[in-house]
C-alpha cells in the first residue's frame, strides 16, 4: 500500500501542538509547542520541526531539535517555552518567536516576548534577544503570549495577547477581585490596570510592527479587536489566545482560539492592523457547531487548540491540535483542507482521520486505531488545565512485551468510535485487535445509527487478541463506526481490512 496521510500527520508517537504551518520553497514546515507524551504539564520539550515536500502531504521528515529552552536566559525562572511562529526576515535568515513559561502556565503572561534566529528553516536556531522598545529595553505593553509574525511585503509584523471576560463582568472596575486576579496573572501594577481599563484593556490581540533587526517595535502595540465585544460581531467566540495572521491576496486573515477554547476562528481587514470582522469557525476539536453541533454533543474530549492555516500546493488547510491521555498535556496536530470562497469566506472543516490525504484513505492494510476522528461516550468532558481522573475513551498508550503501545482506552458501554473516510471496493472482512477485561459486542456501521453491517462478540482477553468479522460495507467513499456495548472495558490497538 503506498503512503497516505491522515490524521494526526506526524508520527503517532510525536506530540507537536500550536502548529504554525509554513511554507519555505518547496517544502512546508511545521513549527508548535512540543509535548511530552502523557506529560504533567504543557511544552515540557524542546522545539522540533518537520517539514514534507508541498506535493507530498503524507511524506514528513524529521528535521530534529531546532531549539532547546535552556538556550533562552531566563530558563532556571521558566523552562517551558510555548507557541512559536517563525517568520523569514528580509535579509532571508529565518526568525523563530516564542514566549517562555513556567509548570502549568504559571509566569506565562510575564513576557517579554523571545527571538531567535537561523539561516534555515529547520534550523538549528540561536537565541538573538527580546522584542524590546526602541530604548532598548524589553517590550511588555499589554501580555506578551502566543506570538504570530509575517513579512507583510517587508514589513515584519508582530501579533500576540490573550483575553479573559473579566472586565466586561458586572462591577468588575469596583471589585478589588478583578484588580489583584489582573495584577496576579499579568504581572502588572493595580494603577496600570486601572489605567488601562480606562481605554481599553491589557489583555485582547494587538499588534506592533517591527524594525529591520526583527527585534526593535516601530511604534507602540495596538490593539486589532475591541477588548469589550458585547454587541459586536465577536460577542459569541472572543478572543482568548493562538495569534496567527496570513495575508490572502489583499486580505488579511488573523487566525485565533476563541473562549470557547476548543475553536480555531478567524476575522478578516483590508489593514494589518485595525478593522478587523468576525468571519467565523475554521474548525472545533469536537465539531462543535458543524451541522449545529452544540458544545454537550460533542465528538472528542475538547480542549485547548492552536493552529492556523496554510496555501500548500495550490490547496488550504487548517492545521490545530487534538487532545490526548485524558488532559491539555499531550496534544498532537492534525489538520483538514479548507476553502476560502470567492467571497473570502471560510466554512467549518469536519473533523476526518484522511486530513492531508487529498481524499479518503484505502480500506486495506492496516491502521492505528488512533486515527479515530470521533472517540466519543456520549458524555465527553472539555478539558481544563490538568489530567481528568473520570474514566472516558481516550488515546493512550502503554508498554506491551517490552514495546511502547499507543491505543484507544477505557472503551465502555455505549462508547462510539468514527474513521472518517475510507474508499471500500468490495470489502467484506474487518480485523480489530484488542485488549479486552469485557464482555459483549461491537457493531460495526457507516453512520452512528445506521444500518448494521457486521458484529464481534467481545470476551476477556490474554493482552491483544485479534478478532474478526464478515461485515457487509458498502462500495465508496464511506465512514466507519464501531460501537461497543456490553460491560467492563477494552482497549482498540487497529483495525485491518
């Protein structure tokens, strides 16, 4: 079988959240915090990157560690470094931007923002100072965090910020509550606060453009969204974090993870740095309002995610990150193609396991089961800024005879699992291998509660087993669910057509 894409696009192993895809030649690279897997707390590794050839979405290579935290001076204060873009600057050498962190996102909102710099894409980078003002110290007007840059015809520029709803509560500006939550999580004075508040806001997206040395700000940061969005086009999905900016042919397109904190949404303007529109969801890590999916009809665990969007060969995509190991903590990119509508519009992806493929993935051979697009109980939780101890389907992964093992676990009664899409020709045997403290069945369908087309008989297990079964599949482009029902737990290495 030759090489496909799908979904997540880096190898099962690899955890590369807050993916900034960009194209450099005739490859396209990707930059993103890096997990550790089943890891205690965000970005406890160093930056790697991958990149593939624009014609070859299923052929990433592995371009190794491009950048260590312990190479910014302030590692022994904060070790972890998040979010990253990278941007080429005039002079052709290439710009990574970042921002440090400490365990669980504790000193994150303290800036300043970090530059280094690399005469390749894949690096390896070397730290070159901080976004500073033009006395030379460092910039930290409003809250440096989750910086995205892009060469707007030669001219660099800077976007970043994050956005809480405190202030637009009700007696926020007399409440000492609000004031010390502020000065606390931002690092600021309670008269720069209030002094803020009285115009705008610290928090909220802004911008500033930046000098030829890719570190020196032009002019003061602006913000690019109103802060207060009651009664504005924002009211439903504010900004909360994720800056990323693409130009599209005269438009610009600032691309962000809204409150809803499990959504990549975007806004467009005629200017860089003002005037921006609502536009709507790109994608939700559940699905989250495609078809008018509410928030507890979820498809996944939901949860934070990051990304942004990309021209690869003539095509685009959105690249965003999914949940694993039942936290924020171990996250891993995927990605869908888009399309931008002549009116510039963008619709809501669907959520697929084919992502980068270029069309759905051959039923034959055999995949991971962690290609699931849709790993749901019915009851799925969002996630919070730790590991949830309540059992649900979740991928994970474990040491089997020596070998690491990655899987959907905690499979129960009524667990719903969903491949979207494969092409079947003539198919009419599937093979699951499972792990199994259970006992009963899982169906086999083309749509959740569709015909059904095949039944296992589920019984305990010695560690994996295989299991198969005649299931009727229809010729075409077609998904696959399995629908487990019965009691106690089991756990779906792959499945093989």
């Amino acid at each position: 079988m030759s090489k496909q894409a799908f979904n997540p696009y880096l190898p099962i192993s690899e955890y590369v959240p807050d993916g900034e895809p960009h194209v450099f030649g005739d490859r396209v690279y990707i930059y993103g915090s890096h997990d550790k897997e089943g890891g205690e707390t965000f970005c406890m590794l160093d930056y790697v990157t991958y990149s593939a050839p624009v014609d070859d979405l299923a052929d990433w290579r592995y371009e190794g560690v491009i950048y260590k935290a312990e190479q910014d001076p302030d590692y022994k204060n904060r070790a972890y470094m998040y979010a990253p873009d990278v941007v080429q600057g005039n002079n052709g050498r290439y710009y990574l931007y970042y921002a440090m962190s400490g365990k669980d996102g504790v000193g994150g909102y303290y800036g300043p923002i970090s530059v280094a710099v690399s005469d390749s894409p894949a690096g390896r980078f070397e730290f070159l100072g901080h976004v500073r003002n033009k006395d030379g110290s460092p910039m930290l007007d409003y809250v440096c965090f989750d910086p995205g840059v892009i060469n707007d015809n030669g001219v660099i520029r800077l976007y970043y910020g994050t956005q809480y709803d405190f202030e637009e509560r009700e007696g926020a500006m007399e409440s000492k509550w609000f004031v010390e939550t502020e000065c606390s999580m931002f690092n600021k004075k309670p008269e720069e606060i209030l002094e803020m508040c009285e115009k705008d806001s610290v928090m909220g997206p802004v911008s500033v453009a930046l000098e030829d040395d890719m570190l020196t700000v032009r002019e003061k940061p602006r913000h690019i969204i109103p802060y207060k969005v009651k009664g504005t086009d924002f009211e439903e999905h504010p900004f909360f974090e994720a800056s990323s900016i693409r130009k599209v042919g005269e438009k610009y397109y600032f691309i962000y993870s809204s409150q809803q904190n499990h959504e990549l949404c975007y806004a467009v303007s005629d200017k860089p740095d003002r005037d921006f529109k609502f536009g709507g969801t790109i994608v939700s890590n559940g699905d989250v309002g495609l078809n008018g999916r509410k928030p507890e009809d979820r498809l996944n665990m939901t949860g934070t995610t990051h990304g942004s969007i990309e021209q690869i060969n003539g095509k685009w995509y959105v690249f965003y990150h999914r949940l694993t190991h039942k936290s924020d903590y171990s996250r891993q990119g995927c990605a869908e193609e888009i399309t931008i509508a002549p009116d510039g519009s963008i619709a809501q992806a669907e959520i697929t396991s084919c992502g980068l493929n270029g069309g759905p993935l051959k039923a034959e051979g055999t995949y991971p089961a962690v290609i699931a697009c849709n790993i749901t109980n019915g009851k799925m939780p969002h996630g919070t800024n730790k590991r949830l101890e309540e059992r649900f389907p979740n991928v994970n992964h474990a040491e089997y005879n020596g070998e690491i093992q990655r899987f959907i676990d905690e499979i129960s009664d009524g667990t719903l699992i969903g491949f979207k899409y494969f092409d079947f020709k003539g198919n009419n045997k599937l093979t699951l291998t499972v792990d199994s403290k259970a006992e009963g069945e899982i169906t086999v369908r083309n749509e959740p509660e569709g015909e059904v087309l095949g039944t296992f008989a589920v019984s305990k297990t010695n560690g994996f087993e295989r299991l198969t079964a005649e299931v009727g599949f229809k010729d075409g482009k077609q998904a696959l669910y399995l629908t487990f029902k019965g009691s106690g737990e089991l756990r779906l290495l792959d499945i093989s057509f």
